[in-house]
C-alpha cells in the first residue's frame, strides 16, 4: 500500500507567489496548521483546490514549502525526478566550466533542487544539504549514489554547517568522509592552485563563484595592488601574475597561513608578483594609509556579506561606501578597483549607487568596465531573486 502524499493548501498570497515563477512559500501563507512529517513530499493547493505542484516541506524553517515541480507527483517518482535533475545539472556544469578543475555542481534553487549544494573542488566533492528533506537518510543515498555514477573518482565529503541544521531543527552530526578516501587535494582554477581540505580542523576551499571574477581582475591588474579581505588568496594570487607588488589583508590568521601556503603551490608554476600577507581589520588598516597618502594601481575589496538582512542594508551601505570611498582616493590615475558584495539583500542597483556617491565624495571620475555577478556554475533562476547575490563591479580611474 502507497500512503497518499499530503496535501497542503496555501493562502492567495503563497499561490501568487508560486504561480510568479518563486520556489518558496512561507508558513504565513500556509492556510490550516499542517500535521506533516518534516521533509516530506506534498501536494500544494491553493484555497480553490487548484493544484501547484510538488514540494518538499519544512515543520522548522519559515520557508514551509520549497517548490520541487509544477507536476502532482508522488514519493514513488522522487528517486527518477532526483537522478534527472542532478544528470542534468551535471551536464551543464560540464558544458560551461573551462578551465577549471573546480566547479559548482548544484545550486540549490537554481537547480531545481532545493536545499542541495553540490561542490567539485579538483577530484573531491562537497554535498549539503541544507534542509529537512535532503537530510533524509533515503534521499541523501540517491544524491551519494548519483554523484559516485558521474564522478567515479571523486572523494565525497559531507559538509554540516552546524547553524543551518539549527535552523531545521535537525539533530547534530558531524562532517565526515562518504565515499571513497580523499577528502583534500589540490584544486586549480584559470591555472591558479588552492588547497582544499574538506574536513580538516582549518577549512581550506576557494570561493567558486569569484572565479570568473578573478580572471576579469587579472585582465585589468597592474602595479602595485592591494586584496582586502583576502581569505586564502583567491584574488591576490590572481593578481600576482599581472602586478609586481600585491598586498592581501585579512582580519583572520589562518586564513592568511593558508594564503601563504597557497602562494608557495604557485611560485615554482609561474612568474609571481611579491605578495605580503597582512593581518589586520580592513577598515582601519585603510584609513591609515589612506591618511598616509599610499597608492596603488589595483585594489580590490572583497568582504563579508555585510547585509544579512534586509533590516542591515543602510548599515550595510554606509560600511561598503566607507571602503569603497577610501580605495578610490587611494587609487593612481588609470588604476581598476574591483569592488565586490556577496549580500543578496543589497541590490546591484543600490550597490551602484553607494559606488557612485563614493566616487563623487572621493572627487574621482570612473569608468565602469564591467558590471559582474557569480560565476556560471551558479546560475540565477529568473524569478527566484535569492539565486543571484554576488555582484563585482569593476571601475577604471580616468586619466
Ligand atoms: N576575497 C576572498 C574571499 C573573502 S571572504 C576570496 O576570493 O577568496 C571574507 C574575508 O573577510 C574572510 O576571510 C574574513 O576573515 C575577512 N574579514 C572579515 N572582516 C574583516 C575585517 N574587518 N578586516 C579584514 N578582513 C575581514
């Protein structure tokens, strides 16, 4: 006997929503309190009891319902739907990601799978899930099994993120090595070379969706460049290869042990710019030399997502227009500023705008060279504004 999947019914604001194109409902468009087993499959319906599809729900998160399909299907088809999905996003990640040994093979929404990241780095693979389904037990062998068929000689690491899983109510459990033995190695990306450890004490990894924006960097760097906020090196590593002298600042110590470590991987590969590794807070760090008239002819700001909520935006600005407005005083006539914000909650119209008053108070005319986001192999879903986040805006000082 197959138990019939719930059904679930929201209210017109939940069923406008999923109807525009969103994956999400909320529990405040949830119509009658819901007695569904978390992470289960269920039917949604709107308050005429027209059907909208699939989804998996959540008793825990305030996203009840993540849309999987607009199609009344059952737990029975899960496993194909799943596979499908996943062969599907692997083949696109295939298709776009050149040079690269390391990629972003399912994002979540973006994919079509939501609650699911998927990363490649080298010959490891990196899975979380992030919700109440993709931590069934059921479901996350499908993933294992699908990944291990597409990748047969790719480690798995199960990454836990110990917050999220509060969020989900979900019990603790550990990361831990799923498949296979390796759970580090040596990633590259555009010819640069990153440590990875998936489950060591100190986390090392890249940020794959900098990618392509690290290359873009390294088109436009010359000089003297200066990486805030730097983690393990990713752009200032780039920039090595096109500047004679690179800065990389980062308030985290570790972060800076691994950039060294990574900076030793590169120096026997290719010609190498100097690069000085500084800890120290980013803010105060160039105020100083700011005031102390210092230059550069690269810069790039690459910080935390100041906005973690939508509340945190005007604070958010005024903490991205302070950096941004000392770079550009600190910039050479000709000299590029790659300014980034991975906040969702900061559009790139509004981060724009911050960089635009910033170069009128800094007294400064630019161009804008190019106006990007994340990497490919993080594709936004058009209707689903949360897929797009990063935005990396690079800007030439006129002569
Ligand atoms: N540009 C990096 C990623 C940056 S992640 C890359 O491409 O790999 C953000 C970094 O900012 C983290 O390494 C964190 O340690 C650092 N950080 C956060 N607050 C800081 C501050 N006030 N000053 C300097 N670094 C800071």
């Amino acid at each position: 006997m197959v138990s019939p999947t719930p059904v679930i019914t929201v209210n017109r604001r939940g069923a406008a929503r999923l109807r525009g194109g969103h994956l999400w409902v909320y529990r405040s468009d949830l119509v009658q309190n819901v007695d569904v087993p978390r992470g289960t499959l269920v039917q949604v319906h709107d308050e005429r009891g027209r059907k909208l599809g699939s989804a998996f729900y959540s008793d825990a998160s305030q996203i009840a319902i993540r849309m999987l399909t607009g199609e009344e299907i059952t737990e029975e088809r899960l496993p194909s739907l799943l596979r499908e999905r996943i062969a599907s996003a692997v083949q696109f990640r295939q298709q776009i990601a050149g040079d690269t040994d390391s990629y972003r093979v399912i994002f979540s929404e973006a994919d079509l799978l939501p609650g699911l990241i998927v990363d490649k780095y080298n010959d490891v693979l990196s899975m979380q899930g992030l919700t109440q389904a993709f931590d069934r037990d059921d479901l996350r062998q499908i993933v294992i099994e699908a990944l291990a068929e597409h990748f047969p000689t790719c480690g798995l690491v199960e990454r836990v993120e110990p917050h999220i899983r509060e969020l989900e109510q979900l019990p603790e459990r550990q990361s831990q090595l799923v498949r296979g033995e390796r759970s580090s190695t040596v990633l590259t990306m555009n010819g640069v070379r990153f440590h990875f450890d998936g489950l060591g004490g100190q986390k090392t990894g890249a940020f794959l969706d900098q990618r392509e924006n690290y290359a873009a960097a390294a088109r436009y760097a010359h000089g003297e460049a200066l990486d805030c906020f730097s983690y393990q090196g990713g752009f200032a590593l780039h920039l090595a290869r096109m500047c004679e002298h690179v800065t990389g600042v980062d308030s985290s110590r570790p972060a800076l042990e691994i950039a060294e470590q990574n900076e030793q991987l590169n120096h026997a590969a290719h010609r190498c710019g100097e690069i000085e590794w500084i800890e120290a807070n980013a803010f105060d760090l160039l105020k100083d030399y700011a005031s102390a008239g210092r230059q550069y002819d690269t810069i790039v700001l690459d910080p935390p997502a100041f906005a973690k909520t939508k509340r945190a935006v005007a604070t958010a600005l005024r903490g991205y227009k302070e950096l941004n407005l000392r770079a550009l005083k600190m910039l050479r006539p000709g000299g590029v500023l790659v300014t980034c914000s991975c906040s969702f909650h900061v559009s790139e119209a509004e981060f724009l705008e911050m960089l635009g008053s910033a170069a009128a108070d800094a007294g400064r005319r630019v161009w804008i060279l190019e106006k990007r986001g994340q990497a490919q192999d993080h594709p936004i879903l058009l209707n689903v504004p949360e897929t797009a986040y990063l935005k990396c805006i690079i800007v030439k000082l006129m002569n």
